[in-house]
C-alpha cells in the first residue's frame, strides 16, 4: 500500500503556502465559496460541488419541525475562518466557566490550550507517532480531511457527499457542502484491523476546522475500526454554528464502530449530520453522547444496503435548563435478514428539555429483519420534559419488532434510600443519574467513560432546591 | 448511650399515625418491635430515619443524647443511624460494591478506603455472610429475589457498621435458610457498643435472635412492653388477646 505513504511535505506546505484569509461575517457568497475551495487547492469538482451546494441552500428553506431555530442568527456566523488564523484568541480570552471546567475535570494545561483552539503549538503527532507507523506499515491512512482531497482525489471524489449524505440532503447539509472546511479522513484497506481507537481527539488541525468539519471513513471488505471524535470538554466556538458532517462507508463485512461526545458551548446549534452506508455483512456502531449546545438536532443513521447488514446505536443526551437536546437515530432497512438496535437515555434536568425522534423504516422487499428501540428518559425536577417521537415505517410483514420506551422521575423514595446509608441528596441523585447512562458510558473509552461522568456530575451540581 | 423515642407524634398525609410513641434502645441491647399490621412500625422506622414524606408533630428522637429530629436522612447515617428497609429500591447501572464504597467514604470522610482497599474489605464481610462474590457486582437489588434484597440489606449493615440499626421486618418474606443467615447476620452485629431495634410481625426470627425487650405497638401506641416471653405469648394467644389480657 506505499500509494498511501504519508508526505509530510505536502501537509506542512499546504499549510504554510495559505494566504492570510477570514470571511465577514454573515458572508456566504459565490465569491466566498470559490476564495475556500482556491485557498485549499481544490480540484474542480469539489469546487462545483461546493457552488452545488450553495445553491440549493439558496433555494431551501430552513425546516420546520423540531426545536425552533429562530434565535439562530445565520448573518452573524462566520462561514469560514483559514486555519491558523483564529489562534490569535488567547488563553486569557477564553472564558472563566470554561476554564474552570477544564480544571474540574483534570485535563492538562497543554491539551486544555489545544482544546479550546489556542495552543496551536500543542504538538500530538508526538503521542500519535509510533501508532501512526503501525498504521502507515498496514496501509491505514488517516488524514485531514483538506489534505486528503489533494492526495487520495480518486477515494474522496467517489464517496465524499455522494452516495452516503449527498449534498441535497438537508439545507445545514447543504451549507456544509458549500463551506466545508477540515475534518478527518480515513481509509482502511482490506482485511485490517485496526485494534487501537483512532481518535481525533488529539490531532492537529482537526480543531481548526470545528465549525464545518467533514469526517469520511472508508472501511474496505472485511476491516475493523474504532473512532473516537470530539471531546467531552466544552469546546468554545465563538460562533453559534455546528454543522458537520460524519460519513461511514461500512464495506461487506467491515465493522466500524463511531464514538463521539459532543458538548459544545451553550450558544451553539449543533445541527450535525452523521449517516452510515452499511453493505453486506457489515456492522456500524454509533455511540454517541451530547452535553452542550443550546440546540441539537442530531440523528446518527444507518444504511443498511446489504443482506446481513447491521446497525447498533447508543445514545446520551443531556439538557440543562435552556437546552433543547433533539436527538435519536434512524436506520433504514433496504436489505433481507438486516438487524438494527437503538438504545437512547435522556436525562432533563429542571426546565431543560430533550426529545427523542428517530425513524426505523423496512423496506418491501427486506423481508427477516429485526429491529429494537429503547429510549429511557429521565426527568430530574418538576419542571424538566421529555419528549418521545419514534417512527415505524414497516413494508414488509417478516420483520421482528420492538419499541419500549419509559420515562421516570427521581423518585424520593429512591432518594432517601441512598441518604440513609450517608449520600448527601447531590450526591444521591448523581449516583443515580450515571447509574442511567452506564449502559452507554461503558461502551465509551475509558478516558471519555470517566470524563463524561464528572461532567454529568458537574451539571448536576446546584440541581437540588 | 442509647436512641431515645420521645412522646413522637407523626403524621402521613395529614393524618395521625404515631401518636406519642416513647422507647428507648439502650446500647448493648436488642429490641424487637412488634404489632399488627397497620400499627405503624414501620411509619416509626422510617421517621427515624428522617423520611421526609413522614411529619414530626412533636416529640424528638435523640441519639446519644444529640437531637436528630430534624436532620437529613445522611446526617442521621453519619451519626451511626442504620435503616434496614423492608422494600430496598432498586437502583440501576450502579453495582453494590460501587454503591457500598460511596456510601463507605461518605460515613468515613476522614479515612476513606481506597478502591483496592475497600475491595478486600467487602470481600471478607460477604464472606461471613456466606455470600458469593459476584453478588457485589450486580446492579442494586435489581432483580435480586426477595431473599438476595434483605441479605444485602444485611451485607450494608455489615460494611457500614452503624451503632443504632433499625431492621424494619427484615425477616418477612424469607425462607428458613435465608432466616437463618439474616439472622446469624444480625447477631454478628449485637455487642456493648450496638443498639438494635428488630420490627417485626411474626415471632419466628425470635427463635434465632434473642431479645432483651419486647414492645407491642397498636393503633400508634405503645401498648405493652416486656421480656423474651411476651412474644411466646403473642404467638399462642395472638395479638389482641395479649394486649387486652393486661
């Protein structure tokens, strides 16, 4: 596989060769769009993908269900910032609350610095080094994504917006298409398996590209591979807008497994689009938790094109009050004998609201599928809601189906129990809470698992009356 | 030394339950309640435990002297109150040697047991309870039988230590074998230093722990209190004759 040697050159040039460059805000304009796609080099039809994409945003209006997107100010954002160029916030600039929770949670200085987009000079290819050699020798590559279109053009021009999430999708998919900008790029050839995580977590320039970031993962007949992206820290994004894009391409009898937390800052709308194309055989795994936004519109789903496919989704979702967590997932079944489980828990706490919306549809001819959806929702306070909305499209009668779905209140009786054996009531309820999202946190990393749970702790905190 | 009941007068929902109960549970001894059902031990039980469903009207309850009247339910466990619950919750995703070690560190602030540590000492205890193991692996009492609940609850009191324990009708609902490691349970925790107060329906667990008082609680009062035989006669000659032969 030497095709996919990495040349270092090409990526620190790129890099360096970039003229200093930061739309107005509110900008997004043909001028705009072309000025990205010849800052970063492109080929011509990423270009025209890209003007494709901005004119169908132009014609679409936003949609009209889900949480209200009213207080989103789309001429306040700005569409796209040149890497390198928003380093010149600094650590002092960021504010305290962030901080404080970057010391809470016990992340070092240096990757609190990298996290929040400021410590440019972060440098995780050290840590990243050895793995990234293995890798390299079994022809796995892993790349930014902006690279990866100058140096795998033939990959990424088959399966970047086309048959997965195609830029006609969704109008925040459309934007995406027009303004994309980063990400990672991964390709795992035939029979690989990769046994350690790749995360994203560490990796230069990936928090550049924070706003509009594009992830597309290819894995090949038969491979194996976990990623993990995001971080459970709060990432302060100075803009109000998340709108990324995860594709999966799910070969036959591959098995990629997705992991991500997702707890941008309060002001955000995450309206973040993550899709699999799973085909014969193969497993996609999604495993998601959010914590932060002010809105989230986010469904992960799945394909299942291929007999034997499967899809497993695992979901978390978080609301304090002035959050509106729209969550859950959707799988179609367009194959026979395919099997797809959701799992989603919500917790609300007081006057936060989560909403679980997820469709599962079954095609005609997809006859001996099986399909199950649990969501749980947990209401922590008299004044938090829930809301369960799932869809059941089935066209065939040889399917196997469940849906359950259960919503409780922290029940006094519950409280009292754990503070007669010496629980303060905060810490009761923030024994009980991560009792609820175990069944997810144990799927996550370790270091995600232990982290997510003292966030959720933290956001509990100052939750009792 | 001793848990002090003190004229208490308590109310569920606005209605009386309780209504001016006095006991004293002298350290060293072992005090069984008993009574009809509906005579409210178990409103006592959880009032001393400080449910907060549960009204103190008046009247005070005093441990070692310190009124704990209107403590939090974790003050009064942290003073050395123990509940054992007639109907443990369950509580999901969250093992018991996870719940025990928070609950441990919580009542031990000053010297808490590390992961390791705790481990060990978890393991010896379910050990002389005759319990596997694995057990302290499982969610909290979800899904245990009827049995496996009141042996943990049992299990807690153990690692937990507490000087005053309340076993709210512990015994209901077990099997001979399981009475008797309950029981056996319970008397590993009997010493000069340990008050027990056993509520209770039937004389049965009697034949295992040996009282040093019997109290007879009916209509939210203490109608009669006496020695070991008291619950003899309780059983040949049932409740009310016992009360209404005074």
């Amino acid at each position: 596989m030497n095709d996919f040697q990495i040349d270092r050159s090409i990526y620190d040039d790129a890099n360096e060769d970039r003229s200093v460059f930061k739309s107005n805000p509110g900008e997004l304009s043909e001028e705009l769009v072309r000025e990205i796609s010849r800052v970063k080099n492109e080929p011509e039809w990423m270009l025209e993908k890209r003007l494709k994409g901005l004119e169908l945003w132009n014609q679409t209006p936003l949609p009209n269900w889900g949480p209200s997107l009213e207080k989103l100010d789309l001429d306040a954002i700005q569409y796209f910032i040149r890497p390198g160029l928003e380093e010149t916030s600094s650590w002092d600039e960021l504010p305290e609350d962030i901080k404080a929770t970057y010391d809470k949670i016990g992340i070092p200085e240096a990757e609190q610095k990298a996290l929040s987009g400021v410590g440019a000079q972060y440098d995780s290819e050290v840590v990243y080094h050895k793995l990234k050699e293995e890798w390299e020798k079994q022809g796995v590559v892993f790349e930014n994504m902006d690279v990866a279109v100058q140096k795998y053009p033939d990959l990424v021009k088959k399966y970047f917006m086309s048959t997965c999430v195609p830029i006609s999708d969704h109008k925040f998919v459309m934007l995406h298409a027009a303004v994309w900008s980063g990400g990672t790029f991964i390709y795992i050839p035939k029979g690989v398996k990769v046994t350690v995580p790749l995360q994203a977590y560490f990796r230069m320039n990936a928090k550049n590209g924070g706003q509009f970031e594009h992830t597309l993962i290819i894995a090949d007949e038969g491979s194996e591979v976990h990623y993990v992206e995001g971080c459970s820290a709060p990432q302060f994004n100075s803009s109000s807008l998340h709108a990324g894009c995860v594709e999966l391409h799910v070969l036959e009898g591959a098995k990629v497994r997705y992991s991500s937390v997702e707890n941008w800052s309060k002001n955000t709308f995450n309206l973040n689009t993550k899709r699999a194309i799973v085909h014969k055989n193969g497993v996609a795994e999604w495993v998601n938790g959010n914590l932060g936004s002010g809105v989230t519109m986010l469904y992960p789903s799945s394909v299942l094109i291929g007999e034997g496919a499967r899809s497993d989704s695992l979901g978390i979702a978080f609301a304090a009050p002035g959050q509106h967590q729209d969550t859950g997932s959707k799988v179609v079944h367009a194959a026979p004998n395919t099997h797809s489980t959701i799992v989603a828990k919500s917790i609300s706490r007081d006057s936060g609201i989560t909403t679980y919306r997820g469709i599962v549809s079954i095609a005609k001819n997809a006859t001996g599928c099986s399909t199950s959806t649990v969501c749980d929702a947990l209401l922590v306070g008299d004044e938090a809601v829930s809301h369960t909305i799932p869809v059941m499209k089935v066209y065939n009668n040889k399917v196997t189906m469940a849906h359950e779905a259960t919503v409780g209140k922290i029940g006094e009786d519950e409280i009292f129990y754990l503070m007669s054996r010496g629980l303060s009531e905060e810490d009761a309820i923030k024994l009980i809470v991560s009792g609820f999202i175990e069944p997810v946190v144990k799927e996550l990393p370790l270091e995600y698992a232990v982290e997510l749970n003292k966030l959720i702790a933290l956001e509990m905190e100052g939750s009792v009356g | 030394m001793k848990l002090e009941i003190k004229d208490l007068v308590v109310q569920v929902e606005g209605k009386d339950i309780l209504k001016g109960v006095s006991l004293t549970i002298e350290k060293g001894q072992v005090h069984v309640l008993m009574g009809p059902n509906g005579s409210g031990k178990s409103t006592l039980a959880n009032t001393l435990m400080g449910h907060p469903a549960y009204e103190v009207v008046s009247g005070s309850l005093l441990l070692d002297g310190e009124d704990i009247t209107d403590l939090d339910p974790d003050k009064r466990a942290r003073l050395g109150l123990f509940l054992s619950f007639q109907y443990p919750k369950e509580i999901e995703g969250v093992t018991l040697a996870n719940f025990l070690r928070t609950a441990y560190n919580s009542l031990h602030e000053d010297n808490p047991k590390s992961m390791v540590e705790f481990h060990k000492y978890l393991k010896e205890q379910m050990a002389l309870l005759h319990i596997d193991s694995a057990f302290s692996r499982r969610y909290l009492n979800k899904g245990f039988s009827g049995g496996e609940k009141k042996r943990a609850e049992i299990l807690q009191m153990k690692v937990l230590d507490p000087k005053y324990m309340v076993l709210d009708e512990t015994d209901s609902g077990l099997d001979v074998d399981a009475l008797r490691v309950v029981s056996e349970g319970i008397n590993t925790m009997r010493g000069p230093e340990k008050g027990l107060l056993l509520i209770t329906h039937y004389q049965r667990i009697l034949d295992y722990v040996t009282p040093d008082v019997i109290s007879i609680l009916k209509d939210g009062e203490i109608v009669k209190t006496g020695d070991a035989s008291l619950a003899r006669k309780i059983e040949e000659q049932g409740f009310d004759k016992v009360i209404s032969g005074e």
